[in-house]
C-alpha cells in the first residue's frame, strides 16, 4: 500500500510539473507534415492537430508563415509540436510530443490508440486520444513580467479567422470550419517559402564546410542554410535583437550561430549524444 501511494503521489507531481511548464508558454507551432505521413497535411492530420490545440485554449501558428512580433523577436515562446508514430501491425498508436526552441522535450501525452483500418480514421482517432493528455493539463497561459506588459491585441489572430458559436453548431462542423482555415494557412505557409526562396537569390552566399557547398540564404527573419543543389534548409538561423547573433534551429539540434571576423558562419550547439560543445565553421567562399 505504500509502494502504491508513493507511485501515486509521484505520478501527481509530474504531472502537476507538466502543467506548470505549459503554462509559461504562448504559442504552439504545428508542423505542415508529420515524418510518418510525407504529404502536406495528410489525412488532415496537422488540420486537426491546430483544431484541438485551440479547443484546448493554446494560441497555435504554422511553423512555417507569418509569426506575431513577439514570437520573431522571442521564439522560444513557443513549444513545436512532433507527433511519434508507434503503429503496430493491428493498433494504431500516436505520442504527441512538444519541444522548446532548444530541442528539448517538454511533454509527451500518453500513447493514442485505434483499432479503425483505415489510416485516415484511425490516425486521427488515436491522435483524439493523445489529446486527452494535453486537455486534462488544463492550460492557461501565465506571462512573465516582461509579458504582462503587452496588450491583449498582442494575442493570437489568425488571418481568416472567423467566430464560431459552438452551442450552436455540432462538434464535427465546428471542426471543419476550423480545419478549412488551418488548410488555407498550410498552402499560404507553401506560396509563402516558395516566393521567399525565389526573392532572396540575389543575397545567396556560400560556404565550405567538411569538403562540401551549402548556400546562407537571407531571408525576413534571417537566414536559411541549404546544401548544394537542394531546395530544403538543413538548418534555419534566427535573427535575435541587436542583429549580431542568430538562433540556430536544425532537425536535430539547436544553439547560437554568428559571423566572425572574416564572414565565415560559427554554429555552437551542446550535443546531448556527445554530451559535449559542439563548434562548426562554415568557411566563405572567395568571391
């Protein structure tokens, strides 16, 4: 009995701690694709994932596409959202993951769960389920003292955005309206960072580093870093107040990026598998 209580009383404390850690963030950026999925908002998944978010109270942009100026001067006040595919061959199983700007894990929900064949149904049933975590956390956004300043216009609108009366509509229409509107953001978030990779040819620079070209693209907010010859950024670089540094915001890792004396890019990051400081030197092509 007091093995039990003591599981019990600890359960309490992680999860009070995760609400608690919530609490102290302003946005949740959603992707627009999974890793399990490939296609842009397949199956509506990333559609549904904002839809649930906001029922839930978090103010929820597209990773990619306009950001509220507080979140490009800050953005570590927002959580990414990843979803871990645990599929079976007969259960369908979704974690929901959230990760500061660092890369760290914030939260993960408990596993999400269909027995449905179709994947479409099943993966957004058990997607439903693993939201079941985030609405037991019952969030409600606590701002700094730097934040509490702020009016609350600062607050999330979305462009499009339309009011809904849920007493008067059922659940399922609600989340189709509010799905057409995450679908209309994913493909502006597209013509977005299709016209942005065209317009910024012109300030492209590049850079050697372990015997290979990668291309520093200037873009609204910073920089894109692109391997030769490819049309995706393996890392993006953020620019912070002041101009001098820039977050630096792989796949796999996060840390601070800056220009040295001769223009060469310098990445440092802490590499959690190495359990070290890693520092890369991205030397400038003489041009």
């Amino acid at each position: 009995m007091r093995n039990l209580l003591v599981a019990f009383f600890s359960f309490g404390i992680i999860f009070i701690s995760s609400a608690q850690s919530l609490d102290q963030y302003k946005y949740i950026l959603i992707p627009k694709t999974y890793e399990f999925t490939g296609d842009v908002d397949q199956y509506r998944l990333n559609s549904l994932t904002k839809f649930l978010f906001e029922k839930e109270g978090f103010n929820t942009y597209m990773k990619i596409g306009e950001k509220p100026e507080d979140l490009r001067k800050d953005p570590c006040l927002a959580l990414d959202t990843k979803v871990e595919n645990n599929s079976g061959l007969f259960v369908t199983k979704l974690v929901l993951i959230l990760e500061d700007c660092y890369g760290n894990e914030v939260f993960r929900s408990e596993e999400g769960r269909s027995r449905e064949k179709e994947y479409e149904v099943a993966y957004k049933e058990a997607l439903r389920d693993a939201f079941k975590s985030i609405k037991e956390l019952d969030y409600a956004y606590q701002p700094s003292a730097i934040d509490k300043g702020e009016s609350i216009s600062a607050k999330l609108s979305l462009p499009g955005k339309i009011e809904v009366d849920e007493e008067e509509m059922e659940e399922e229409e609600v989340e189709e309206v509010i799905e057409e509107i995450a679908e209309k953001e994913l493909e502006e978030a597209e013509e977005e960072e299709g016209e942005l990779s065209d317009l910024q040819i012109e300030g492209t620079k590049k850079y050697l580093y372990a015997g290979k070209t990668y291309s520093l693209k200037e873009t609204s907010e910073g920089y894109g870093l692109y391997p030769e010859n490819t049309s995706e950024p393996i890392a993006i670089l953020i620019e912070t107040e002041g101009g001098k540094s820039f977050i630096y915001n792989s796949l796999t890792n996060q840390g601070i990026a800056y220009f040295d004396a001769d223009n060469n890019l310098i990445v440092e990051y802490f590499s959690r598998q190495e359990n070290k400081k890693v520092m890369l030197k991205y030397e400038l092509e003489n041009q």
